[in-house]
C-alpha cells in the first residue's frame, strides 16, 4: 500500500482510481479492502485529500483561487469550492480569512 499512496501523492493533477488498481495490479475491490485497512479511508477519499492539501500549500504560498483549483487537479474553481467545502465545512475564502488562534 506504500507504493499506492506514493503513486497517490506524486505530481499535481487528479488520480483515477482505475489507474492506480492497474498500476499496483489490484481489482478495485481488493485495492479499497487492503488500502482502507493499511490507511483508514479509501483510495479516492485520499486522493482528495491529497488535492484539497496541496491546494492549501499552493493558497499560503499566494496563489489566488482560480491557479489553486487549476494547479491542484480540480477541472475549475467551482469543483474546488465545493471540494473544499464538503471537507472543511467552510468555503475556501472564509477558511483562510481566518486567524490562528493564540
């Protein structure tokens, strides 16, 4: 599972689950069984946390929303809003008005 999460967190873009079950030669089923064993969430879950995190790097770098979505793997702003949203509870553009607590 070392080499699927690796394969998972390589390059920007968005990963399909179907190449990755013919890159580690693996149907989809035993793939989800042994990755959610080994990880604790599925593959595509994963993947979109992979996204979602190296869309946070790219915004704290300076990136403004539309290079972000497009930079990290989402087919347009929207998506990534959405994304975003779904996991944090908050739209992108409240999530990083906020301060860090002291």
């Amino acid at each position: 599972m070392a080499a699927a999460v690796a394969w998972l967190e390589q390059g920007p873009g968005a990963k399909r689950i179907d190449d990755l079950t013919r890159y580690i030669g693996l149907s989809q089923s035993a793939l989800e069984r042994r990755f959610r064993r080994v990880v604790g969430i599925s593959p595509k879950k994963f993947a979109s946390l992979v996204r979602l995190r190296r869309a946070v790097r790219l915004r704290a770098a300076g990136a403004d929303f539309a290079a972000v979505a497009l930079a990290a793997g989402y087919c347009d702003q929207a998506h990534f809003i959405n994304d975003f949203r779904r996991a944090t509870g908050r739209a992108p553009d409240a999530f990083f008005r906020q301060t860090p607590a002291d």
